[in-house]
C-alpha cells in the first residue's frame, strides 16, 4: 500500500524546484519563457509542473520569490536581450 504524502512532503509527480547544479538549465527555461512573452506564472508551470503551481502560488510563496530571482539571472545572463526584446 502506498503511503500518503504528509504536510511537507511533495506530492507525486510534482517536480522539486532547481538545484544549485541546474540554475544554468532554469535560467534558460526562464529565458525562453520570457522570450515567448509568457506570464511568470506559466513560466514557473515549465519549471514546477501545473500540480506544484497551483499548489503554492500565492503571493508571498517561496516559488515566486525563487522565480523573481530566476528572472533576474536570465535577465543579467543575457545582458538585458531579454527585457529589451520584450519592450519592443
């Protein structure tokens, strides 16, 4: 028998959110995302999976302070190509 996720714990099939070793890969996804002209929202579903988003989004969550710092990265990462190509 499967045991049920306790408070804490992720829920199955949930994605953990990058680790210092994939930063580079998130910034990326974060990038394109940006690129694409997708909301932060949409962007942190690339990331987390729809299951996590809708589970911790709010506005003072951990995930949206880690995705702020992600577009801040991708955003000093591509020298500001990213803003500039979206304020055209």
């Amino acid at each position: 028998m499967a045991a049920e996720h306790g408070e804490g714990e992720p829920a199955a099939g949930a994605r953990p959110p990058p680790h210092a070793s994939s930063t580079a890969s998130a910034e990326a996804v974060v990038a394109a995302g940006l690129r694409a002209g997708k909301p932060l929202r949409e962007i942190a579903v690339d990331l987390y999976g729809r299951e996590q988003v809708d589970a911790d989004w709010h506005a003072d969550s951990r995930m949206r302070s880690k995705l702020r710092r992600l577009v801040q990265r991708a955003r000093a990462a591509s020298g500001g190509a990213v803003w500039r190509e979206r304020s055209l």
